[in-house]
C-alpha cells in the first residue's frame, strides 16, 4: 500500500492573485515615476552644477586662474570628457568662474 504525501504547494488561483497584485502594484508605480523625471533630472543637473563649480575651484588653486571653456576641464583631467547633465544640458563658464547650464541645449 502506498502512503499519501501531504505535498504543500500554491494553487493556481493562489498564483493568479499574486500576478494581479504585483501587476496592479506596476500599473500604480510607473505613471508616478515617469511624472516625476523632469523634476529627477533637474535636481541631478543642479547636483551636477555643484560639482562641476568645486572641480573649478580647484583648477583655480591650481593653476591660479580659471578655465576658460569645460572642455580645459576636462583637458585638464578635472571632468571627464563631455561633461554634461545627466539630461544632457551643456555646461559654460563665465570669466568669473560661475558654472551655467546652457538653457538652449537642454534637454526635454
């Protein structure tokens, strides 16, 4: 005679509920943040701005003057090569070392 195992497992209607929460839990997350990019990629540009302005100051202990252009930055190994926004925005250097974003290039 052979004995019957009490096998444990998850039901089919156990597995459907659990695809439909996760698949409502995606339909909620995912409109939410796709809202929110705009706003992500402006606060890593400005974080980006910060530490392009420091990589500035320090070029200008340095070489005891400001670089004229990012890409002496980046010449100079203070930035890597293209440095951008992570949205892709450019970045320009005044005479007085003030580090802008190029509102025309920005991205959308």
């Amino acid at each position: 005679m052979k004995k019957l195992r009490n096998e444990q497992g998850f039901t089919l209607i156990e597995m459907m509920i659990v695809l439909l929460i996760i698949s409502v839990l995606i339909l909620v997350a995912i409109p939410n943040v796709t809202k929110h990019s705009k706003s992500i990629d402006d606060k890593g540009c400005d974080a980006y701005l910060k530490m392009v302005e420091g990589q500035v100051q320090a070029y200008k202990m340095d070489k005891k003057k400001f670089p004229a252009t990012i890409g002496e930055l980046s010449t100079a190994e203070y930035l890597p090569d293209n440095a951008k926004c992570p949205d892709g925005s450019e970045l320009s250097i005044d005479t007085d070392g003030k580090v802008t974003v190029n509102t025309l290039n920005r991205g959308s």
